[in-house]
C-alpha cells in the first residue's frame, strides 16, 4: 500500500475507501461468492436447475462459483501471491473490477430470475440474499481501489478509466517450445469444455448466466494481456494450433450423450461455414452481398435433385457424396458468376440492392417451379423430402455407431463430416487471403481506384471473390440437405427469425469480426444459440437481436473477434495518434502558463 | 544516346469534356525515354485531368493515347499492365495495408498466380512470392522505407506517404512514371529528398512525368516543362523557355494586366490580415489579465 501511494499520489478509488480496505473487500468478496453457490438459493425446483440443496450447487449456481473464484484468484495476484503473477501481468485492475462485475450480473440475474419466475422475493431463501450481497463485496472492492484518471472527470470517466485496458502489458517469460504447446493444448480444452458448456446448457436463464460469466470473463482476460500473450503463443505454433483446434472440433461429439446438441453443432457449423464464404465476399473484398444465403439453397437443392429422393426430379439418379458435392458447389459456382457478372459493375448500394433481388428471385423461382407456374424441378413450396441419408462405405451416416466405447448418433456421425468441410473451407479462406489475388481483394476494399492504377483487373477479381465465396455456400449446402432430410425454399430467405438467412449469415460475419477466420464462426455459433436457446424471447427474438447487434456496432464495430487491421481503422490507436494527443493536452497546460 | 529520341508516350488530341465543361482541350504531348517532363499550371487547368485520360481513369472525349507505339485501350488496369504507373493528388494508398502489402499490390501486373495456384501451395507460387517480396524490400530499401515493412500505411506520416505511393507505383515495373503533386504538403528538406528521388527514379531509366505547383522544385529537375492553362496547352520547352514567356507568368497571376491587380490583391490581404491579427492580441491579452 505505501509504494502505491509514493508512485502515483494522486490516484484514488471512486468508492471512498482506503486500498487495504479494497483489495481486502476483493478477496473476501470473491471468496464469499464463490461460497454462497453452496447455499440453497431456493426452497422449490420448480425453478430449473434444483437451487435447494445445501452443499451441492446446481446450474446457476455454478457459474456463480466460477466467477466469484476467478475474482479471487484475480485478487490473490493482485496481493502478489507467488506462481499467480502471470494471472496479473501489468497489476491493472480491470481485471478485478470485470470478472467482479461478471460474478455479480449472473447472481442477480438468477435472483431476480428466481423472484420473476417464482412470482415475488419470498421464494428467495436465505442462501439467495446472501448470495446477491456477497456478489456485491467484490465490486465494491473493485471499484474502491486506488486508479489513476478516477476523480478527473466525470462518473463515466471514472468507471471506463476501471475497464480500460493498458497500453502496454509487460512481456511474458519465453516459454519452452513444449511448454508452450502444452499451454495451447490447455486452452484449447479448457475451450472446448466452455463451449460445450454453452451448447448443452438446458434451460434459458442458464444460457444467459454462461453468456454474462463468459463475456466478462474473456474481457477479463482480454484487459489483463493474457489474449495478447496467448496470440503470440499462437502465431509461434500456428498449425500446431489449427491442428488442435481440429482436434477438439471433432472430440465435440464424443462428449455428448444427446444427439440432440450434436445436431445443434452440426447447424452451428453449417451456418459458421457459409458465414466464413460470405466472409471472403464482405470481409476480403468488401462486396455488400445481401442475397447470398442463395447459393446455400442452390447446393441444397442440387444435393436433394442427385441424392435418389424417390420426390426428386431425377428420383432415379444418386450420386455418390462426392460427386455430389462437387455437382452442388459447381451449381453454386455458375449461379455466382451469373449473377456476379451482370451485378459488380455495380459499386457499394447498388450493389447491395441487386444481390437482395437475385436473393429473393431464387426463392421465389424455387417456389414456382412445381410444374404448374414453372417447370416441374423443385416441387415448388413441399420442396423435395425424404432426402436418403449419405453412406459411405458401408458406413450409413444415419445411424448410430459405437466407436471406442462413444456412441455416434445420427447428427453426430453429420456433424463430423461437417468438421472435415470446414476444415476445407478454412483451408481454402487462409489460403485465399494470403496470396496476390487475396491482397488484390483487400486492395478492391480498401480502394477500389487506387486498386485499378496498380493494375487489378477489378471485375475479375470481384467475380473469383463472388464464385468462390457462391461455390463455398454450396458445398455446405450438399451437407445440409442430407442433415436435414428434406429442402424447401423458405429457409433461404432474406431475413427471418431463424438462421440461416441473409441478414443472419451477414449479421454472423459483422458480429464475430469482418476478415477473420474464427470471427464468422463465433458469430454464426452466438447467432445459432440464442433464437435457439431463448425460446421464452419467441417473438421479440428478432428485436432482442437488433438491439444487442446496434448495441454492439456502438461499443466495438470491428466485431468480437477483431482483425487486427480494423482495429486499428475503429480505435485510432495507431502511432500517429499518441503525439497528436500528447501535443493536445500540452496546448492548453501552457497557454496558461503564457496568460498567467 | 539514341534512346533520348524514342517517345514513350505520345498523346494525340486529347479532349476531355464533362457536360458543358471542357477540361482539356486537343492537347498533344510526347514524353521521350530517359526524359523528366513537368506539367505545371494553375488550379483547375486541368491537369489532374489530363493523367487521368493518360491512365484510363477517364475515357477522353477525343484523341488516343500510346505507349510505345502501341495505342493504349482507356482501361486503367491495361494501362499499368503496358507500363503507365501512377501516383495521386490526394494520396490513395491502401490505408489499412502494411507498407510491405501496398507495395506487392503494386506487384499484381508482373506476376500471374491466381487462385488455384494460392490454393494449392506449389513450389512455383512459393517462389513467386519469395521473389515478389524481395523486389517489394529492394524498391522499400530505394525509397528508404524498409524499417517500416511492417506498419499500417495509414499510420505513416504524409511524406513517407507519398513515398510509398511512388514505391507502389514503381512496383509494376513501369517505363513511365506520372507523379501527380509528389511535393505537395511536404517541408522544403523533405522536396529537397523527393528531388533526389525523382533523378534516382530516372537513372533507371524510368522516364517521369510530373505535376507541380513548386516551381523551384519542377524547374530543377524537368528536361522540359509544358503548360497548361484553363485546358489548353500553352507553351512547352526547356525551363530557361517556360520561365521566360510572358503568356506563363499572366496565365499565373490572372488576366493579362501589368501585374498591378496582383499587387492590389496582395496589398489587400495584407491589410486584412493585419485587422484580423489585432483584435485578437488584444483579446488574448485581456483574457490574461
Ligand atoms: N469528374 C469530373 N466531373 C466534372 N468536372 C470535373 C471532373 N474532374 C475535373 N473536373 C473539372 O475539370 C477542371 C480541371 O480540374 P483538374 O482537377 O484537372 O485541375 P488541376 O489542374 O489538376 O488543378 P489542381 O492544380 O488544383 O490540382 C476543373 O474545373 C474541375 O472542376
Ligand atoms: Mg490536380
């Protein structure tokens, strides 16, 4: 406490308390938090999760534990506690006040769910109370300890001055080469644990807890370095990464018992795949597309036309999955470049405009071609059903399989070739990106002119941009008709209140972080689990999301995941700004002194 | 030194029209190998115009455009790929791209790898870009940026901006070179360096073609300047010539007078800002005490 005060004097905290008292709160507060998920919150299960029992915490409670331990070992490496320094790298206390403020959001949400749900705060037992004012200490002591830039200005300064992240966290100890594999494999588990968390939570109001627990927690992490830290871990190991990444891809499955989350996934990674082509549409050239769910549904369809449905067209045809494949994206690849050709020549909103019509003039054809206002090739509105499911050596997709002791269902048995198609894609993206004709697509972007002097062939490469990105959708869409048995026109609409949709697959690429790789699949699994996860929003779902999407787009327009470019375009914290700034709050210190 | 008289541009009758506006009219204009030419006039003659019809950025009303001998089709890419590269007035580069990006950008023309290629990862797109990059950090060693390969264009200040653009521009390889304003903004050392630059640029054997408003700056370096005046191309000749002719020195200062409205102007502006400056001593005098 006292080399605080030597080093900064002036800093003090915004809750008036001296910092002893701070850190003490801290601690005693995350522990207190932590404790309280052992209390019964509750005295009946009518509210899910069976809050009631003394000493055995059950679904809310538990995140309420995971944050409130976090806060405490956040609070222990503030006191310096040895082997918990590298939790605290530049002993900020964003950190702190972050995960204080994750513990408490999910507590009162699930007391306030409890009074809500149960109909007044009678139903709260004394565990409950006990727990929401536990989860108050800790961000008490968060906001009490000794910051610089509290005081200057207002509230709002003064609380953004808490959650700000430094400018410069200190570098970590260089890791042996094995040591930092393992840590990566850590990661990657403990991720893959977190997500399958999100996927099989059971109910809405433990979805929200997991959603406020996360979200504070990677922001946590986030203002204490350790992203940056692991980043450079990450780029020192890159496809020692992919591969594990991989790897926990296809452990998914085999942790799960219900099929039923499988499917779940299975869904998640289609719509992330075709959010990913779309990304090398928007995100690398900067093409406004605003119809392409489209070229999911021309694959879709053309699977179902080859797959041997008996409601099929060409009912005696069935191709083997490959060649199906191959037929989809093929079929998806010409719908791009005829649609492409016509439409970018046109530049930004014209642009947008067009793509929409061809997006709606797709569905609606499909809708019509039944044989009596069109040909007879789709069925029209039933849309072709009793798609058989894929078969691969012997190896029949549709049904369960014991592998080691795991039972694969259905969707599971999907979901791993789903995996193998993204793996592709990802492939194909990073590849793309990184090559002359991914520069020239972010030259397009960037300066479509400027582009042109240096010799791109605009039109061209937009086109490559557009089939390539039209022939991705498609070959997620082969894989979707089998998953889902049957393929109608409606999913492929412009906006709905389900994924996947145009406004929805653009919504995933924007949300999760424009030009990345792991942004549009983030996205796409967020924009999946809510409509998903929250049917109690049933309705006012699609207005929930346009609040939560405006609210995003104000605070961080580059996307969860942010690509390291935008961050720099949004945030001005380029080097050009930091003298302009110095030079600015020099001006008036000595205009002063001059008129003094 | 036979090369000094084979042209490398030749632009014949070139009009560009935008409505009722005439923005260059039949101008013919021949830029020789190993030749540094200035373009100079006053705001709005239109000379930024003029490179644009050069680079296919404009399709002009009238005339042709040809580089070496072979008329150029008015499509900007076709043009760099024949070996037309430009800067711009108001810099263009792309903002967020590293230094070392925007230059193999620059690159596109001179190496062929499409997408199968990136795709596939052979030992041949492997070597192309090993050597992309390594001419990319020779023209960043030239211009002198090579310390900062690394940086996001947008975040490097205005002159090593406009030094990257040249870079860019050099990248494709060009047998000529348009500058448009290479000078504007900068401090008279930076001019001094971008001078160098221009001669070192020629030494190459890339010829230039440049727009400037310094006239110190153009005179020093150009074989020979031309002048363009309200779209028209007035003189054109060595810069003892240019500097001599009266029509120059009128079209500069306005309508053909003796100078005296120049002088009445600027008296003027004088007075004016002497108003302005004294009320606000005061104020900020008083604000003191
Ligand atoms: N795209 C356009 N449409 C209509 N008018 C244009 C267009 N581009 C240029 N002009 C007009 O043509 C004239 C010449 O402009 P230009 O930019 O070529 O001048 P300039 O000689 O480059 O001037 P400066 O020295 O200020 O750069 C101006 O009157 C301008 O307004
Ligand atoms: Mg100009």
């Amino acid at each position: 406490m006292t080399d605080t005060t030597k080093t900064q004097p002036a800093t003090r905290g915004l809750i008036p308390l001296p910092e002893a008292a701070a850190r003490g709160l801290l601690l005693a507060g995350g522990i207190a938090t932590a404790a309280s998920a052992f209390l019964a919150w509750t005295w009946t299960s009518a509210f899910p999760g069976d809050l009631t029992i003394n000493g055995y915490p059950g679904g809310l409670q538990w995140l309420t534990f995971t944050a409130g331990l976090l806060t405490t070992l956040f609070a222990l490496a503030l006191y310096g506690v040895r082997g918990l320094g590298w939790l605290l790298p530049a002993r900020n206390n964003a950190p702190l006040a972050l995960t204080a403020l994750g513990g408490f959001g999910t507590t009162w949400f699930t007391v306030i769910a409890i009074s809500n749900k149960l109909g007044g705060v009678v139903n709260l037992e004394p565990g409950g109370w006990i727990a929401a004012i536990a989860s108050l200490l800790p961000v008490i002591g968060a906001f009490a300890l000794h910051q610089q830039g509290v005081g200057e200005g207002s509230v709002k300064e003064s609380i953004k001055a808490y959650l700000t992240k430094p400018d410069s966290i200190p570098a970590a100890q260089p890791l042996t080469p094995w040591l930092e594999r393992a840590v990566i494999t850590l990661v990657t588990i403990l991720g893959l644990g977190v997500f399958t968390y999100g996927i099989d939570t059971e109910y809405g109001e433990l979805f929200i807890g997991y959603l406020i627990v996360v979200a504070f927690s990677l922001w946590a992490l986030n203002t204490a370095g350790l992203n940056d830290r692991f980043s450079r871990l990450v780029a020192h190991n890159r496809s020692f990464t992919l591969a594990m990444g991989f790897l926990a891809a296809i452990a998914f499955p085999f942790t799960q018992t219900d099929d039923h989350y499988a499917n779940i996934g299975v869904n998640i990674l289609i719509f992330g795949t075709v959010a990913l082509g779309l990304n090398i549409v928007v995100g690398l050239a900067g093409l406004l597309d605003l119809g392409y769910v489209a070229f999911l549904g021309v694959g879709a369809y053309t699977a179902a036309l080859v797959s041997g449905s008996e409601f099929s067209r060409f009912s005696g045809v069935q191709f083997p999955f490959w060649a199906a494949a191959l037929t989809g994206a093929a079929a998806s690849l010409i719908f791009g470049v005829l649609i492409g050709a016509p439409t970018l020549r046109l530049r930004g909103d014209y642009l947008a405009i067009v793509t929409l019509g061809f997006g709606e003039i797709f569905r609606i054809a499909v809708n019509n071609m039944d044989g009596d206002s069109g040909p007879d090739i789709t069925n029209g509105p039933n849309g072709i059903p009793s798609i058989p499911d894929l078969n691969f050596f012997g190896f029949n997709l549709g049904q369960s399989h014991d592998i080691g002791g795991f039972t694969l269902g259905r969707f599971a048995n999907y979901y791993l070739l789903m995996v193998l198609i993204m793996a592709i894609v990802v492939l194909v993206y990073t590849r793309a990106a990184d090559s002359r004709i991914g520069r020239s697509w972010i030259a397009i972007r960037e300066d479509e002119t400027a582009a042109t002097a240096m010799g791109i062939n605009g039109f061209r490469v937009k086109l490559i941009a557009f089939a390539l990105g039209a022939s991705l959708a498609g070959l997620a869409g082969t894989v979707s008709a089998h998953v889902t048995y049957s393929v109608v026109p409606t999913p492929y609409q412009f906006a709905g209140s389900t994924p996947p949709n145009s406004a929805f697959l653009l919504a995933a690429v924007v949300l999760g972080g424009m030009g990345t790789v792991a942004g549009p699949i983030l996205g796409a699994a967020l924009l999946y689990l809510l409509p998903e996860k929250l049917v109690f929003l049933q309705d006012k779902s699609l207005l929930a999301f346009g609040i939560a999407l405006i609210l995003l787009m104000r605070f961080r327009p580059e996307g969860i995941i942010a690509n390291r470019r935008q961050q720099l375009e949004f945030h001005e914290t380029g080097q050009l700004a930091v003298p302009e700034q110095t030079t600015l709050t020099d001006e008036p210190a000595t205009a002063t002194k001059a008129g003094a | 030194m036979s090369t000094m008289t084979t042209p490398v541009l030749e632009a014949r009758n070139v009009t560009m029209r935008f409505g009722g506006l005439t923005a260059v009219r039949s101008v013919d204009f021949t830029v020789n190998s190993g030749e540094i030419v200035g373009l100079i006039g006053p705001n709005g003659a239109g000379k930024t115009t003029f490179f644009n019809c050069l680079t296919g950025l404009y399709v002009p009303t009238e005339g042709t455009v040809s580089y070496k001998g072979t008329v150029l089709p008015p499509k900007p890419h076709l043009v760099t790929q024949a070996g037309i590269a430009r800067t711009f007035q108001n810099i263009r580069l792309f903002a967020n791209m590293t230094v070392l990006e925007n230059v193999l950008v620059g690159r596109h023309t001179r190496t062929k790898e499409g997408l199968w290629s990136a795709l596939l990862r052979g030992p041949g797109f492997k070597k192309a870009e090993k050597a992309s990059e390594e001419r990319a950090m020779e023209l960043l060693e030239f211009i002198g940026l090579a310390h900062k390969r690394d940086h996001l264009a947008r975040n490097l200040p205005y002159g090593e901006q406009r030094k990257l653009e040249i870079a860019r521009a050099m990248a494709s390889e060009p047998g000529l070179l348009l500058l448009d304003e290479p000078t504007a903004g900068m401090n008279p050392q930076e001019t001094r360096a971008t001078e160098e630059l221009v001669f070192a640029i020629r030494d190459k054997g890339i010829a230039v073609l440049l727009i400037e408003h310094d006239m110190r700056f153009v005179f020093n370096l150009s074989d020979r300047v031309a002048v363009l005046v309200q779209g028209e191309k007035l003189v054109e000749g060595t810069s003892e010539v240019v500097q001599a002719d009266e029509r120059v020195i009128a079209a500069y200062l306005g309508e053909p007078f003796e100078g005296e409205p120049g002088e009445a102007e600027a008296a003027e502006v004088a007075a004016a800002e002497a108003e302005a400056a004294a009320p606000s001593t005061t104020s900020t005098k008083g604000e003191g005490q």
